[in-house]
C-alpha cells in the first residue's frame, strides 16, 4: 500500500474521533446520528483550522503580492474552500488508499511506442504518492501527453533517498516508449527531487522540468516539520546549500531548462518567491493554494504550454 502512512494516520483519527461520538452517545445522551456528526465535524473542523493556519502563517512572512496579482476578499475565500477541499480529497478519499505499484508503466507498452511526444513523468511532493496527479495527470494526456507517475518512499526519508528511484522510472519509461528523454513535472518537493536527479545523474536523459510550487529556496514553514526531507528544505539547511553549490560548478546557468510555476497565494512554501531559481522561466499565479496547484485549470494550461514547445 502506497499511502500506508496517510492510511494509518487516518484509522487514529477515526478511532479517536469516533470514541468521542461514542462518550458523547453514552454519557451525554447525544443520538446516534448526532454522535457520528460530532465525530464527523471534529475531523472537518481540525482541517478547517489548519489550512486556515498555514495561509495565515504562511502570509505572515510572505512575499509581497503584486498589484496585477492580487485578489478580492471573494477570490480569497473560494481559494481557501478550494484548497481545504483539495485536503480533504486527497487525504481522506484519495492518498491513503493508493496501491503500491513497482512499475510506472501501467498500460499496454505496445501503443507507447506509437507516441510521437516527449514522455511526461510527475513527481509527487512531501508524504504523498502518485495519487496527488490522479485529476492532473488525465488532463494532460486528454491534451495529447503521454505521462506516468512515480511513488518514492519513505515518506521521512533524506531527499537525497530519492533520485535513485527517479532514475529507475525515467530508465523504466524510456525503455518502454523509445524516447531519448522525458519531461520532468514535480509538485512540491517533487521538484528538489527532480533537482537531485539532475545533481546525480545528470541531465542527458531530461528535456526539462516544471516545477509548481516546488521550495528551491526553503521554506519557512519547514520549521514545523520535523522529518529529515522537511529539514532538507529549511531556507540555508545544509543540504540545499550543497546542492546549490554543486550545480553552481556544474553550469553558469544550471537551470535554464527549468520552468518555475509558483503562486504569491502558497500556503506552505514562503517567502513564495523561494518557489523560483535564477535564470529559469518563471510563471506566476495568484489565487491557488498549495496543494491545488495539482487540481488547477489554469496551471494545467500553462503545463500544456510549455511542454507544446516541444
């Protein structure tokens, strides 16, 4: 099971949740439907407030928005409905019930070889699996696309853990397509992932690499966390300081293959400019959370673009 962490957690929380309904029922008198409301409440509510959290924490030392960039209080709150539904999608429904799956290739390879595009392969971010792109991935391959997803694992690991097992898929999937090299779209950490790649095993097998909302800077709110890969991405940690050096050696312009899609509204990476590298194409958004930057139109659109240049 891919999302076994995500599920484990979800089971505590249910059971915790639940025996509350259930003291409420007993010694309370509460009805029964009343009590799986509470229990029901109580898990929506604790996510109410923690996405609510991370905006407020997250703007507080947030970059500066600029004026064509900003919002109306409207905007603002159907952002943060969308965003808190995206939350209770993706770790409730979606996540903790993703299988574990050796391979990336998941159809018949005889029809991949047909396939004229360079192959798409999404990196998920922090404690997630392959189901974060469950909506993204369909959109880009009804534009044409042909994408895999990877799960990496374990979820509390080093980042350096990580790009050995990218390494496997791409090889997985060139072998399987005929293609000389993939496009690479990371979320979140997903991106460092893609970064670390690159650091370990070069770039001749990469076209390029998207990132959204991917920490290339650190994050502040990486203070909150306390699992070796958040502390890979504090803002100066060790690890991305190194890295940083080492590509610095390895190009005057390391990252002009990358295109950085960041939004001044993220909730989990701040100051959001941290989302951006030097010399990279940049796009930026306003109005998206973090998490929704994988359930967005828009950026699918952008996506599209820029994998359209070929």
């Amino acid at each position: 099971m891919a999302g076994w962490h995500l599920l484990l957690l979800l089971a505590v929380e249910i059971a915790l949740y639940g025996a509350i309904g259930r003291h409420a029922h007993h010694a309370w008198g509460w009805s029964v439907a009343g009590a799986h409301a509470l229990a029901v409440g109580i898990y929506v509510g604790v996510r109410i407030v923690l996405v609510a959290a991370e905006f407020i924490l997250a703007r507080s030392q947030g970059d500066p928005i600029p004026d064509q960039l900003r919002v109306s209080p409207l905007q603002l709150l159907a952002m943060y409905l969308r965003e808190l539904g995206g939350w209770l999608l993706m770790f409730s429904i979606v996540l903790p019930f993703v299988r574990a799956r050796r391979s990336v290739i998941d159809r018949d390879t005889s029809s991949l070889q047909r396939h004229a595009s360079i192959p798409v392969i999404l990196v998920h971010g922090l404690a997630c699996n392959r189901g974060n792109w469950f909506w993204f991935r369909r959109q880009l391959e009804q534009r044409g696309h042909l994408a895999f997803t990877i799960d990496y694992a374990p979820w509390f690991a080093r980042i350096a853990t990580y790009p050995a097992q990218l390494a496997r898929a791409i090889d997985e999937v060139l072998a399987a397509t005929g293609a000389r090299q993939v496009t690479i779209v990371g979320h979140s950490m997903g991106g460092l992932v893609a970064r670390a790649y690159l650091d370990e095993f070069g770039g001749g097998k990469v076209a390029r690499v998207i990132t959204l909302g991917t920490p290339h800077r650190g994050t502040w709110m990486a203070r909150f966390g306390l699992t070796p890969n958040v502390r890979d991405m504090a803002p100066g940690s060790p690890w991305l300081t190194a890295l940083r050096e080492r590509e610095a050696k390895r190009s005057a312009q390391p990252y002009a293959g990358f295109t950085c899609v960041f939004t001044f509204h993220d909730n989990l990476v701040t100051p959001q400019t941290n989302a951006t590298l030097p010399g990279a194409s940049q796009i930026a958004v306003s109005g998206i959370g973090h998490l929704s930057l994988a359930l967005s139109p828009r950026v699918v659109e952008y996506v599209d673009a820029v994998l359209g240049k070929g």
